[in-house]
C-alpha cells in the first residue's frame, strides 16, 4: 500500500464518522481560541448533551484541583484556560466519535490504548511540575489527544492494525512496523492528517505529528519535547504490559534541552502505574 493509498483507504472507509453539525460548529469555533466567542462556544456545547456531561464530569472530578463545583463550560474556561478546556472537547469529541468502532483490531487492545494515552499525559503533567515548564493541565490534555492517529487507524482499517501488530511481535519497532505496513507512513503522520482535514488547532496538530520526531518542529518545542518523553515513558511500560519486549529510548537531546535526568525519567516512571489507576477511575 503505497502512501497516497493510506488515506484514500482513509477516505473511503465506512468507518470513517461523519462529523455532526453540531461538532462542526465546535471545531471550528475553537480553531482560534483567541478569537473565541466563550458563550457562544458553550451554548453550542450544552446542545449536545453527552459531551457536554462528559467534560464536565472530568472537570468536576477532583483532578484539577478546582475547589467549587463548575456548572458549565463558561466556568471551566475561567479555571482551566482556553487551550486546556480546547483540548478536553477535542477528546472526548474523538471518544465519542470513535467509541463504538474501538476492539475491531483483533491484536489491538483498546484498554491498553487508553491507558496509554492516560499515561502519557499524567507523565507529561508529573515532569511539566518537576520542570516547571508549560502549563500542567494543558500538557495532560495534550497527552490524551497524541495519539489520534492510532484510533482512526483502528476504527477505519483494523486489519492494517493487525499487521503492525503482527511485525511489533516478531520485535519490529512499531514506528519501523508502521512505516512498513502503511507505505512509509505513520499514526502521527495519519493524525496529523486528521487534525488537518477536520480543521483542529494547528498548536494541537503539531503535537500529533511531532510527537515521535520532536525536533523536526520549529513551535510548541518544549511542549513537543515534553510530549516526547511522557510518551516513551509511557510506551515502554504498557507495551511491557501486553508482552512486547520494546526499547522506546528517549532522544538525548530533547532530555538536554528540557534539562530530565535519566533518574527522573526513571521516578516517573515507577510512579506512574499508580498514578494512572488513580486518574482512570477519575475518567471513568
């Protein structure tokens, strides 16, 4: 399957959501948060009940250190910021899109793919705090969304998930897997495309497709580079999880730049297993 092949397989699967009105309109509002109309943005959000329940659940969950109970997502933005409360409706927008077509993989472990994405941005959130770089919450709503690219995967062409899968246990390296499997392609370069073709934030869309290549990005470095990390950390260890013996090493340079120790890398990573369990039952 040649690259072009990829996204037209993309484009022409059944599987493919078709985006409602309603989430159009919330996209595109929150493309420029600067610009944005907050009240208009959370009328448009109380329209659609789930989401709005949703977000406002996890808002409401403890995790975010709110001391009041927030009743709508005017309030949400005021205590968490634009970016972040973006973020979160970007989420669980996917979730709900995605949720019905999640396990069509037969090797692919949707479980595991949550926790992963959960591990990924409490990692991000435990080294921004160690750091004292970026914004905490903003960080962690950018570790849910990272991995997009695997989740349209799943949803559109599970049989190509398989077959990454199948490399990955013979002790392929899952970007080398990818690369293979998808004609030189990867889920970062298919959730960049995504981002893309529903119009997300560009901010968001580096993340997505730097993640795994952090110093091919000229913006967002230190939030890319941090990402990077989280998600090698986080990689290693639920990968373990599900038996696939992986090396996923942290590039050396972005650990000079955002000034991580190797013992850092290492606490955070024999908290996180704890740390996780405690977010997913925040986010269940």
């Amino acid at each position: 399957m040649n690259q072009i092949d990829v996204y037209k397989a993309l484009e022409a699967s059944p599987k493919m959501p078709v985006i409602p009105p309603a989430i159009r309109d919330i996209f595109e509002m929150i493309r420029q948060p600067d610009q944005l109309d907050i009240d208009l943005l959370a009328e448009k959000v109380t329209l659609y009940d789930e989401l709005n329940q949703a977000v406002l659940a996890n808002v409401n969950s403890g995790y975010y250190q709110i001391s009041r109970t927030i009743n709508n997502i005017n309030e949400a933005i005021v205590f968490l910021g634009m970016k972040t409360m973006r973020n979160l409706l970007i989420y669980f927008i996917t979730e709900l899109l995605f949720h019905d077509e999640f396990g069509k993989s037969t090797l692919f472990s949707s479980h595991q793919y949550w926790k992963h994405n959960l591990g990924t941005a409490v990692a991000c959130n435990l080294l921004s705090s160690k750091l004292k770089i970026g914004d905490k919450f903003q960080l962690f709503s950018y570790g849910l969304c990272h991995d997009i690219g695997f989740a349209i995967l799943n949803a559109c062409l599970p049989e190509l998930v398989d077959k990454i899968y199948e490399a990955m246990n013979r002790g392929v390296h899952h970007i080398v897997a990818e690369k293979i499997t998808l004609g030189g392609k990867t889920h970062a370069d298919i959730g960049s495309w995504i981002c893309e073709r529903w119009g997300l934030p560009e901010d968001l869309g580096l993340v997505v497709k730097y993640h795994h290549s952090p110093l091919l990005s000229t913006d967002n470095l230190n939030e890319i580079e941090l990402i990077h990390v989280a998600d090698c950390i986080s990689t290693e260890y639920y990968q373990r999880l599900i038996g696939l013996n992986v090396h996923h090493p942290i590039n050396a340079r972005v650990m000079q730049n955002l000034g991580i120790t190797k013992d850092m890398v290492e606490e955070t990573g024999a908290s996180l297993p704890d740390e996780v369990e405690q977010v997913s039952r925040i986010f269940a």
